[in-house]
C-alpha cells in the first residue's frame, strides 16, 4: 500500500476524527454544575497557564513547581519566537527566501542553518528531503535556489527572488542582505537565469508578523506587500499574499510605488503577459481609435478578480476610455467610454483648450505647495489631460518621506486636488481639503467652467487649505482617486443637505463590480441618505433616500 | 469539526482561530452556546492531540473533556493574540502529562499499552484505523505528537515547536523522519 505523505496524514486525520468520542454532552453537565479544572492563567503573563499547587501531596510540589516555571519557560519561547533572538543559544539572524515556495533559514553566528522552515505548501515541495541543519549558509542558499530551479518556481518567466534578514544587529543583517543578494544573483545567473533579486534588512514588526502569521508568509513577504498595498489601497493585502514575488515586482514597479529600505537588482520578467504595448493596441483596436488620434493614454498592471490585467486609461479629444486587459490572453474584460464635456465657452473646435500653463510651471505650483525644492523632489509622473471639462496636470513626485499626488488646472494654476502619501509604513496623510475641486457632473449645479480671462498661472500661496479638523474622522485619499471628504461634499451638493449639517452615518471606500465606490450614509431632519460614489471618478453611481430610523 | 491536514489552506486555520477567539470571548460572559461552537471546531484536534500523547483512548477522552471543562473555566484569562487553537492544546498538553504524571511518575506514554482497540464506528475505513494504529505503535512519543499535530491542527512548525518544547530543528527533522517510518510500516503490513 503506498500512500504519499499527504494521503498519510489525511487518513490519519480521517481516522481520529471518526474516533473522536462526544463529549460534549458530560462538559456542559459539568460546566453548568460549575465544575471547573485547575488550570489559572497567571494574571500578569497573559495565556500562561498554571496549575494549582494545592492538590499535589508535599512530595509533588517541586513536580508542581516545575510546572509553573515550564509554563513560564513555554510563554517565553513563544515570546521568543516572535520578538527577539536572543532566547536560543547562538541564534543570530533569520533570513527568509520568497519565491512562491517561503522558506524561513534561522542562522547562528557562525552563518550555520539551525533549522529551516517552510512557510507555504510549495516550501514543503523544495524542503522534502533535505536535511539542512547545521549546514553552511551558503550550501543551504545553493541548495535552496538549486532545489527551486529544479522545481520550476525559478525560471524564464518567474525570475524574481526576495532575500529579506532579521538581525537586531541592522548594519550585520545589511552585510548579510548584500552577501546573500550578490550570492543569488550569481547562482541564477550561472543557471543561465537572469533573476531578479530584491532584497532588504528588517526589524522585528508586530503588525508585520502577525500578518505574515495571518497568511502564512515571510515576515520580509508581508513587508514587501505592506508597501504596495500602502500606496495603492485599491490592493488587497490577502490576494497579494498569494501572489509570486516576480508578479508582487511587476506590480510595484508598474505602479511606480516606492521601494523604501528595499535593494533592487535585476527586472522582474514580463514574459508571461502581453506587456503594456500590446495591452494598449488590443485596447485601442478595440476602440477603434488610432494612436494619432490620442489626447493621453497611461497604461499599469493591475491585478483584478484574482487575475493580472492591464488597465489602459486613454483619451481623444471626444471621448474617455478605460479598458481592462487580460495580462496573460490579451481578452479585454471591461471597457467604458465617456464623451468629453465641451463647455459653452469652447474657443477651438478641437474640444476644449488646454490653459496656458507649461509642465515646469504647474511642477512649480505644486512644489512650492508642498514646501518642497526642485532638487528634493523626484518626478515620477506628469501628464496633462483633460477631466470633466478642465485641462489640468496631473504630478505625482516623491521625496525621501511622502509620496505627493496634484492636479493643477492647466488654465488658473489652481490646485484642484492634492494628496500626500507618508512613505515608511506610516499613517497616510489625509489630503487638506482643495481649495477648488473638480466640477462633479452629478452635482445638480452645473461645472463652473475654467475662467478663460484667468490666463497667469494663480501663484500657490493662493490657495490656502485650510488644515482638517478631524484627520482621524475620514479615511485618506488613496492615490488616484477623491477624497472622502470630496465623496461627501458631492453628496452634499446633490442632496442639497449642508455638509456641517448632516449626521454622517459613514463613509466607506469598498469596490463594488471591481470599481472602487464610496459609500456615503447620513441623517438629516429625519431623513436617511445613501450615496454611492465612484471614487475615481466622483460620479454618483447610486442614490436612495428613506425615513431615518429612530434612534 | 477541525481537519486541517496541510492540503488545507492557512485561510482555513485562519477562520478557525477568528471564530474560535470569537468563542472564547462569548464564552468568558458564560454563554455555553459558543462552548458548543468551540467544541465543534477542535474536538477532533484536541482529542488527537492527547491521544498521541497518552495512546489510550479512555485517557485521552477524559483529557479531552477535562480540557473544555478548563477552557469554559478559563475563557476569561485568555488574552486574544490571533492563537487560540496553540492554548487550547496547551491545556491539552498540559492535562495529559499530568495524567501520566499520576500513573506512572514520569512523563513517558502509559507503558507500553497496546494500540487502541476498534472501538470506532462500524464504517470507519480500515486502512485509515491502520494508519492510526500504525502512527500509535511504531512512532516514537514526540515523533507521534508531531505527526498528529501536523495532521489536525493548523499549526506550523514553530508553533508545534513552542507547544511541545522543542527545538525548531528537532521539530522538523523527526517530522521528516516520520512519515517515511510510516509509509514503509503500511508498505510491509500491505
């Protein structure tokens, strides 16, 4: 009878399970009798267990000591284990290796594997066999890579490793993380591979690990998530847990977000997806618009409804189009087209004229807006188009703290939208309310149109914002997207309830048929609102109105 | 009732640990409905779990209901760190080394007791009743722990290893060792 380990363990759980007496019934009899068993948690040291020392004869009470500090002793490797190294004997550094496979190598001082863990089902696949304790660091690294070359979760198409070391020694682990990075490169690189290696230095992170934890991956995977979920929350955190490191890369680099603290060598391969060019000429053929024809186009890899895609953003001077494109069958999986609103005051039959204002003048206005030098700054986007009736630029830059995002109207230099994002795991920073939003097309006022004798850019000091009295109130802006304070002033406008006014019930971001929506509940003289607002586009998708409940 | 052999996934363990915490909180204001839900999803691990420690399955019930009696008892001191299931067998562990405690003095399995007698279910499938028997005959106390933990629970290494005071390491490598002792027993018996 040959069983595989997997057939093995399921039988024995088969097994059990069928054995397993009722005991149910005898528990509640005896709780409800108020029976209870001698087990107290000690108080100060939260799950410890102790057990009581008066039952056990005189000659048993060291027996029953030792249980206590056993049970001391199990709470401090459990603490251990998640806090700190300096609990096991010679423990020095923990270095993870992230593929798909997750494989977690505990390093002693002299670089000796301890032991190794597998953090995921394909880890157990590398692992089998292979004995690696009190190996070498470096043979566990070629046996390690070798073993996932061998596997196919190294290849052509999945070239991309993440190396991430735990030291509380940051400048040891940094060496480490260089030694380890270079060793993987050449070892991908003698496998005629041209791997891509991220790699980075951690500290101990209770948030972190109790992700990874929750998702059974490396503290240094839940990191990397940690950083592009951050700055593109329209990302779920469990999905791109599930994700390749190669994908988790392509997904970093395509939405520009910034790699703080993390070493990049090498690039992620594409080749498993159509690419961007391709993605744009499906969608464009699609539309039947040439490329002469365009206004804009900006093309990212997404990844939606457990697929990767490419979602191409185009414009003529009639029309918007958004397109999502399957990054691996080029299938175009959702389109929408939107007219360009032409205002009355159109001085040219090509559509509506874009402002006087240059690139540099409008990167000018949002420096200066974000207190920031030109030298501080780094550009990582800057395109003009038209929104809803208004040319406006929009720049996104970074410098080492905060990630900014602006619109600036191409004819007044106003600021129509601003967000800054705090880099480093910090809280994001909710956007000050724009002292001029967007026209929003479902507001019962019709768009102001852009003032055409306003053809000086308005110098930033300007367009004071005021700071928010509640930060903590609303969620922030994600990249890309309006505010929760502008979702709930369209609200407002189309309700004609004034925003001081309303009793917000609340304001969610959620994604409702893969569009990103707020959900915008509030109370007023007895009556119950319920907006829902695409948060791209500040659009009213939906709209209810009832009696309000008596509370 | 828990399962959670490594073909299922971590999203698994997860929701059972949420809803077990959840329990855990409802049973410390006394409702002993999520007593019954508790007991619903670890029944099969906890009672697992002691058997591979005492091999006696009239032991390892009375382990079994002295556990949820202690954990009802207790619900109140747990403090919710996201791993429930890792004290609930802590109680477990706890309990049966004290039972062998008791009988025999020292901390090693009822002697050398017999693998459990049928007492299932007339329908329960004879080969896995083999692979129990096997798993409670020629493994070694910790070897047996680990495959049963590994097996039932949702519990990675690291934690087996804190539950069973272990060292990482050994946790693995006997682990390793195991399943291949078992596979090559079942191979001759066939």
């Amino acid at each position: 009878m040959a069983l595989s380990k997997h057939e093995l363990q399921e039988s024995l759980a088969r097994a059990v399970a069928a054995q397993t007496p009722d005991v149910l019934p005898n528990v509640l009899r005896r709780v409800g009798a108020g029976d209870t068993v001698g087990v107290e948690a000690a108080p100060a040291q939260p799950n410890t267990l102790t057990f009581p020392l008066d039952a056990a004869p005189p000659q048993k009470r060291r027996r029953a000591l030792r249980w206590v500090v056993s049970a001391a002793a199990v709470l401090v490797l459990l603490l251990g284990l998640y806090s700190g190294f300096s609990y096991v004997n010679g423990l020095d550094a923990i270095v993870s290796f992230d593929v798909n496979p997750s494989i977690e190598l505990q390093v002693t001082r002299a670089e000796k594997v301890l032991a190794a863990t597998a953090l995921n089902a394909e880890a157990d696949d590398i692992l089998d066999g292979m004995n690696l304790e009190n190996v070498d660091l470096d043979v566990a690294v070629n046996a390690l890579i070798g073993s996932m070359l061998k596997h196919g979760y190294i290849s052509a198409n999945k070239n991309t490793i993440l190396i991430s070391v735990e030291n509380n020694n940051a400048q040891k682990g940094a060496a480490l993380q260089e030694r380890l990075a270079n060793e993987v490169g050449s070892i991908l690189n003698s496998n005629a591979v041209d791997g891509a290696v991220l790699s980075q230095t951690l500290a101990d992170d209770d948030r972190l690990r109790q992700l990874a934890g929750q998702y059974g991956i490396s503290l240094g995977k839940a990191a990397l998530v940690d950083l592009l979920v951050s700055q593109n929350p329209q990302l779920d955190f469990a999905a791109m847990a599930a994700l390749s490191i190669n994908d988790i890369s392509l997904l970093l680099s395509s939405k520009q977000t910034a790699l703080e603290g993390v070493a990049y060598s090498g690039q992620a391969s594409s080749t498993a997806y159509i690419g961007e060019e391709k993605a744009e000429a499906v969608a464009l053929a699609y539309a039947g618009v040439v490329r002469s024809n365009l206004v804009s186009i900006q093309t990212e890899l997404d990844y939606e409804d457990g697929r990767m895609v490419y979602e191409v953003e185009f414009a003529t001077t009639a029309a918007e189009y958004e397109y999502e494109i399957d990054a691996q069958t080029a299938a175009v999986l959702k389109q929408e087209t939107e007219p360009v609103e032409h205002p009355a005051q159109t001085n040219d039959n090509s559509g509506v004229a874009a402002g006087p204002l240059t690139e540099d003048e409008a990167k000018a206005i949002a420096l200066q807006h974000a207190g920031l030098q030109q030298a501080d700054a780094r550009f990582v986007k800057a395109v003009r188009y038209q929104k809803q009736g208004v040319w406006l630029y929009e720049l996104i830059f970074m410098d080492s703290h905060s990630k900014y995002r602006y619109l600036v109207d191409t004819n007044t230099g106003n600021i129509l939208d601003h967000y800054i994002y705090q880099l480093g795991g910090g809280a994001s920073q909710p956007a000050e309310p724009p002292a001029s939003t967007l026209p929003q097309p479902a507001s019962d006022n019709p768009p102001a149109p852009a003032s055409s004798s306003s053809t000086a850019p308005a110098s930033a000091s300007s367009t004071p914002a005021p700071a928010p009295e509640n930060p903590a109130a609303t969620p922030p802006a994600a990249t890309g997207t309006i505010s929760a304070e502008q979702a709930q002033a369209i609200a407002a406008g189309h309700s004609s309830v004034p925003a001081g006014e309303m009793r917000v019930l609340e304001i969610k971001l959620e994604k409702e048929d893969g569009v990103l929506v707020y959900d915008v509940e509030f109370t007023y003289g007895g009556t119950e609102y319920d907006y829902e607002i695409d948060a791209a586009t500040g659009a009213i998708l939906d709209w209810d109105m009832d009696e309000a409940d008596d509370d | 009732m828990l399962m959670m052999s490594t073909s299922q996934n971590h999203a698994q363990t997860q929701q059972t640990d949420a809803l077990c915490e959840h329990c855990l909180a409802q049973m410390a204001q006394g409702d002993m409905a999520a007593l019954e839900k508790l007991y619903a999803c670890t029944n099969a691990a906890v009672y697992g779990f002691a058997l591979s420690i005492l091999r006696q399955p009239q032991s390892a019930e009375d382990v079994m209901q002295d556990t949820y009696v202690a954990v009802y008892s207790n619900a109140a001191s747990y403090r919710p760190m996201g791993k429930p299931m890792a004290w609930i067998l802590t109680i477990v562990r706890n309990l049966a080394r004290m039972r062998l405690r008791k009988k025999s003095g020292t901390d090693t399995p009822l002697e050398d007791s017999p693998a459990p007698p049928p007492t299932a279910g007339f329908e329960q499938n004879t080969l896995d009743r083999l692979v129990l028997q096997a798993a409670l005959g020629i493994l070694g106390d910790d070897e047996r722990q680990i495959v049963m933990l590994h097996s039932l629970t949702g519990l990675k290494h690291r934690e087996i290893a804190a539950l069973l005071e272990l060292p990482l390491g050994t946790v693995l490598s006997k682990y390793r060792r195991a399943l291949p002792k078992l596979q090559n027993y079942l191979k001759e018996e066939a």
